[in-house]
C-alpha cells in the first residue's frame, strides 16, 4: 500500500509485519520516532504477542533483546551514535552468541562535540563486530531491507543492523510501498532458533573459551558472514519475485558499464550522487556509480568485479578513520589489489554537512582528471581551520577547540547547507 | 589411616540434624530430590562462600518451580569456576552474557516467556556484588523499577575476586584489597558512605528484599522459595566470605558469615514493598574485633598497634544496624 510517511514510522511498519515478539526500546536521536511508533502500536495491539519494554540504557536495550532472543524470541530495537557506543559490549556478545537480533541504525555523528545530525561514524565503529550490516539508499529500501534482515539473521543466526541515514532518511516524508501483512507472512517464515534457553533441555550458553578453541569459534563467524554473502542476493531475488520491485542484495550499479571513474557510496547520499552522475554524463563526462548496501559481508569480489574496468574509483565516506582517512576506501583498495587503480577517498557530510550536488560535481570534475589528492575533505573551510591551527601553535593554553570555532563562526544557524 | 573426630552438631546454634524433623521442615539440600543444580566437580575454591550459597539457593528456586527455572549470570567468579567448557556445572538451562548485564538479560529471558506463553518457567539472575553493587547497578536498578518478574541474588564477597581482589562498592571501611593496600596514613579501603543495595532495592518498593548468609543457609533456602511465590521484581542479598581475599581459613567461612552476622555488621532482614517486616535476631552479640580478627585483610588493625579508633568506627556501623533493624531484641517471626 503507497503511503506519504516518514522515514521512521515506515521502519516501524516494516519492523511491525516481521511479527516480533520483543522490542526494547530507549530514547537517542534520530532513531527514537522509530520506537515510539512500535510503542504504539503495542500498546495498541495492532502488534499481536509482543512486548514492548522501556529500558534504562542502550546496554540494557541490547541486553534484553539478548535475553529474549536466548529464549527463543524474535527481538528488535533500534539506537542510533552514543547509543550504539554505549551497547558496545552487548554487540560483540549478540553476534558471538549467534542470536540473529535485527537492530535499526539511524545513523548519527559521535562526539565529541555532541552532534545529533547525520553521519556513518556510529555503525563504521561497529563494523568488524560481528553483524551483518546493510545500508538504505531510500526509505522504500530501508522497509524493504527490514524485511529482508529478519530471515537473513535467523536463517544464519547471525544479528543484522538496517543503516538508515538519520534525518536524511528517518525524518523525510516520501512515498513508500508498504507491503501486506500477508506478502510479509508468506517471506518470513516463523523463527526456529538454533538454541533455546529450555528447562525441558538445559544448556549452558555463554561458557569460557579459551586458546584452544577461540581462534575456531571466531572463524566461524567469520564463515557465516562468508555464507550471508550467498544469502542476502539469494532474500533480495525471492523479495523482487515476491514483492515485485528490486531492492537490497550486496551492491548496485548506475551508468556504470562504460565509466572511467566511479564512485562507491553508502547509503541515502547515492540519491546525490547518481543526480550528479546523471548531470556530469550530459556533459560527456564517463561517470557511474556502485552503492554498496552489504558493508559486512564486504562483498570484495562482486565490488572488484564492478570496479575493475574503471581508471579510479572515487569512495564517498560519511566517516573518518582518524589518522589515516577513509574506512570504507581501505576495503575497497582491498577489493581492488593487483588491478593497480586508484582509489581516492572524500570525505563528506559529517555531523550532518549538506553534500550539496554542486561541491560534489566539481570534486568529481577534479577527480576524473586525476587532480585530487588521495584523501579529500569536501567543502573544508580552510581559513576556520588555519586560523585555529594558528591559534594552536602559538598558544599553550589556546582552549577548546570546537568552541572556538564557533565562536569565530558566530551563529551557525545560517551556515547550516 | 589418619581419621578425625566428626561434629554432629554445631555448639551455639539451632541446628539440628534432618532426621529429627518433619519431611516438611527438612531442608532442600537434604533431600534426594534436590537437583545439584550446580553440580560438583566446579573449580571454586576450597571453603568457597559464592558456591555454597548458590547451591542452595538454586536449589531452592528449582524446588520452588518445580524445576522449571532459567538463569543468567553476570560475568564473576560464579561464572567462571562453574563453566570451564566443555565441563558445566550447571544443571539448568543457563546464560552468561556480559558483566554488567545480568539483570537486563534476565528481563529479556522473562518477557520472552511471557510473550511465549511458558508462565511456569521462571527467571533467576545471579552475580557478585561488583556485577551486581557496580557495573551492573544500572541494568540492576532498571529491572527493579519496572517490576520485571525476576529474582536477582547477589553473591556479596565483598570485593572482585575473580580478577584479584579488588575494592567494590560493597568492600567495607579500612579492608585490604589489591587496590586499597595497607600502606598510608590510612591503610586499606577508605571510610565512605557505603552503598547498601538492599536498602537501595527496597527505596524501589518491589514486592520483596531480604539479606541472608551461608551461616545459615536453612534461612536462605526458605527466603528464596518465598521469594519464588511472588511475582515481580525481588532480590536477596547474601553474605558469602571469601577465603582468599579476606584472607580466612577455608573452614571458617561459615563462622565468618555468623559473626557478620552476630557482631551487627550484617544484618539479616526482609522487606516487602520497602517495609522491613522481619529480621533475625543476634543470639549472642559479639563484639566487631571478633569478626574482624581472623581475616588476613583487617589484619593492619591490629598489628602492629592495635588501631582502637578505626575499630570503634566499625563498632558504631554495626551498633546503627543493630538500632536500625532492632537486632537485639524481640522474637523472630520464623
């Protein structure tokens, strides 16, 4: 059914025909619509035999929804930065207990400074924990990858997180197709758990383990993530067959068969980029794009297939691996070795900064003719940032700098895009 | 063969042995329907308080349920000296997930029974008091304040154990640990305000609260089968010494647990919706240095000068609990 919704109450309809069992729910920006949409329609009963509970913190969120998935439940929530931060240590444990939780993202910046706006940072720090992670490009995609999660975790038993960009995509009203309660039913099949927490069976879960098995156990997480990579093409075929649209699977292409430069993005920013690509090959310009939508698995050889005909690639990161540059670019130089392409990284749209199709176009432009530097920062404000470095040269006690620099910039209010 | 004299009875307490009582009244430890729910051949300590305690106190939850019980523990020496897999001690189904998370995981377990429909299988959590006075105070104070159906009992042992005795929140004034050594104008752990997590569990107002010690594990063992007839939040307290960081013979772990008991340091009481309404009463007073002097980690108190001042002060903490719960005087309810 077509509807004009936000992004987050879309989610929460997704979440809602997946029939869960257990959503723990706590309050961060820009995730929480999410819950408060679940919250109601518990509360409710529009969601039969589930229970919905307020916790304390996003550890104790996670820490439920371990309990309850232990037992045999299906479990949801959702966080978004400091909040994933905070249930990190449940996160790793999710995934290395094998309990195939699925967990929105609306990814946000992390402090400090505490920024509420919208970048990749929060699920980039998670990426090597162990849990599937796909990224939305669109509203209708991150319903339609809500609904692919479900059985992927579960048939796996490994847990996924759906990346939503916050704001961008989880507080935008657009169109979405919201399936039927039926067409979700017959995609979905009820969860069989692979280990229940049963007095008829008693089992010990969460033992010891030291060096003579450990480097076994996380290989086969690692083997499982290795399986997801026929899987989640596998769910996102049987989900065009059934739902009659084409979302999901590991990567996505546009206009890139014949390019010579082609950028790789995650999530909402690929909107950006293809009206970018669109505009560039009117001026002849041979540009394309791959949107990955599986970070973990990284699909390196599907990507590498993708990418190999191409002169450079162009890796959009709305991340910064501190001291060294792009995340996702290491992955994708990875994907690339031997091919002797260059990849250059640049960095966009951190705590939130509009990636304006115009700075993109003209940093593309450079690219393609190869004047770019190998990590870039798009639409850096050079004279803030000098002057600060002055400050700090020249200064022992020169002070914080986030605020400085806002006190040099004055009201931000107008600067914002 | 060496051989040695056996006590059958304990001078200076009620106990008597099983035979002489009722089928009714014999403990649950006694009988041969008890479930060894933590079985032996774990890697606990000789004299091991925790593993005493939670032998029992399982039991009794088992025997309570009719052995329908699920539960999850806290990252702690319980944890480890039970599951050094492939070996288990534990005859139930059981999940250790994080440190300080024990009572968020129970939660989770117990919403998903009821979401299940399984309502006769019921839900323990268990940890030390660093899990449970400390890193897990969050997930601890949450699932109280919610009222979730769970029973969480907290093995206090006084300190971290398991990574080498070091302070907790629950390590009393002026003890040695690892991290608060007998060196200084102060020596051992500091005079605080103390973090007395019955009193805080009843300040939630759950249905139920008590304190209990393995000197006396019949009381235990009824506490946690009442416990187990109630619904909602509950949580009991158990005083469990630790031969190796308080620095005690393995055999005098019992004792300790009574003089704890006896001087007034530790009072045993239960609560109902934040209202003491029972206590046990010291049967012989004792004054604190009797507590205090067989344990290795007080032992700067009196060698080499006897440090009155300190000692009066834990005297004081003791004399408030005996005012404070009227320790001295009156019947018992049990």
């Amino acid at each position: 059914m077509l509807k004009q919704i936000e992004g987050s109450r879309a989610v929460a309809e997704a979440v809602a025909l997946c029939r869960p069992e257990v959503i723990c729910a706590y309050p961060i920006t820009p995730q929480t619509h999410i819950v408060e949409n679940l919250g109601e329609m518990v509360k409710a009963g529009d969601i039969k035999g589930c229970e919905f509970v307020n916790v304390e913190s996003e550890f104790a969120a996670l820490s439920v929804a371990i309990g309850a998935s232990a037992t045999g439940a299906r479990a949801y929530t959702a966080t978004a930065s400091q909040g994933l931060l905070f249930m990190a240590e449940a996160v790793y444990n999710a995934s290395g207990l094998g309990l195939p939780i699925v967990m929105t993202i609306g990814n946000r910046a992390i402090g400090a400074p505490i920024n509420i706006w919208n970048d990749q940072q929060d699920s980039m720090s998670m990426r090597d924990a162990g849990w599937i992670q796909l990224y939305a490009e669109t509203n209708q995609e991150a319903v339609d990858l809500h609904i692919q999660a479900v059985p992927l975790a579960e048939e796996l038993s490994v847990p996924v997180m759906v990346c939503v960009d916050g704001f961008i995509l989880t507080h935008a009203y657009e169109r979405v197709d919201i399936p039927t309660q039926a067409q979700v039913d017959a995609y979905v099949p009820p969860y069989e758990p692979r280990q229940i927490l049963d007095p008829a069976e008693p089992v010990t879960i969460g033992a010891m383990v030291g060096p003579e098995a450990f480097t076994e156990v996380r290989y086969l997480a690692h083997y499982r993530q290795m399986q997801a990579l026929g899987l989640i093409p596998e769910l996102a075929d049987a989900f065009a067959e059934q739902f009659g649209r084409h979302s999901g699977g590991l990567v996505r292409g546009y206009r890139q068969d014949d390019a010579d430069t082609l950028v790789v993005a995650l999530g909402s920013v690929n909107g950006t980029v293809k009206d970018v690509i669109d505009q560039l090959r009117e001026r002849d310009v041979a540009i394309g794009s791959v949107s990955v939508i599986s970070f973990r698995p990284f699909p390196a050889k599907r990507l590498r297939a993708m990418l190999e005909h191409a002169s450079r690639v162009i890796v959009v990161e709305k991340s910064l691996a501190v001291g060294i540059g792009g995340i996702v670019s290491t992955d994708v130089r990875m994907a690339l070795a031997g091919t002797g392409i260059p990849v250059h990284t640049v960095i966009a749209g951190l705590g939130g900064r509009a990636i304006t199709q115009d700075a993109l176009r003209d940093y593309l432009l450079r690219a393609h003719r190869d004047a770019v530097e190998r990590v870039t920062f798009l639409d850096l404000r050079h004279d803030v940032i000098h002057r600060e470095i002055e400050r700090l040269e020249t200064q022992r006690r020169s002070g914080p700098v986030a605020e400085n620099i806002l006190r040099e910039l004055g009201s931000v209010a107008d600067r914002i895009g | 063969m060496r051989s040695s004299h056996v006590k059958f009875y304990q001078t200076g307490t009620f106990t008597v042995g099983n035979r002489l009582l009722n089928d009714s009244d014999r403990s649950v430890q006694s009988t041969m329907e008890r479930t060894n729910s933590l079985n032996s051949g774990h890697r606990a300590c000789q004299g091991c308080g925790e593993a005493l305690g939670a032998r029992y106190a399982i039991d009794a939850a088992m025997r309570a349920t009719d052995n329908q019980l699920i539960a999850a523990n806290a990252t702690g020496c319980l944890e480890v000296f039970s599951t050094p897999y492939p070996e288990t001690s534990w005859q139930i189904p059981w999940i250790h997930s994080l440190f300080g998370n024990a009572a968020a995981v129970a939660t989770g377990i117990a919403v998903a029974l009821r979401v299940k429909g399984r309502t006769g299988t019921r839900v323990v959590a268990q940890g030390g008091d660093g899990g449970t006075t400390d890193i897990g105070f969050g997930c601890l104070s949450g699932m109280f304040e919610r009222n979730d159906d769970v029973l969480y009992i907290c093995y206090d042992n006084e300190a971290y154990m398991n990574t080498g005795v070091q302070r907790s929140s629950a390590t009393p004034p002026a003890a040695r640990t690892a991290t608060t050594q007998v060196v200084g104008p102060q020596p051992g752990n500091v005079f605080g305000q103390g973090k007395n997590v019955p009193r805080i569990a009843m300040a939630h107002e759950i249905p139920y609260v008590a304190t209990a010690t393995v000197a006396d594990v019949r009381d235990l063992e009824a506490k946690v089968t009442k416990a187990m007839s109630i619904h909602g939040a509950r949580y009991i307290h158990v005083l469990v010494p630790c031969p190796l960081g308080w620095g005690a013979a393995p055999h005098d772990t019992v004792k300790l647990a009574r003089l704890a008991t006896e001087s007034g340091l530790f009072p045993v009481f239960e609560a109902e919706h934040g209202e003491v309404t029972d206590r046990s009463t010291i049967r012989r007073q004792v004054a604190v240095e009797e507590y205090l002097k067989p344990q290795r980690r007080f032992a700067h108190l009196f060698k080499p000068t006897l440090q009155s001042e300190v000692i009066a002060r834990l005297q004081a903490q003791a004399d408030r609990n005996i005012r404070r719960y009227n320790l001295l005087s009156g019947e018992t309810h049990r």
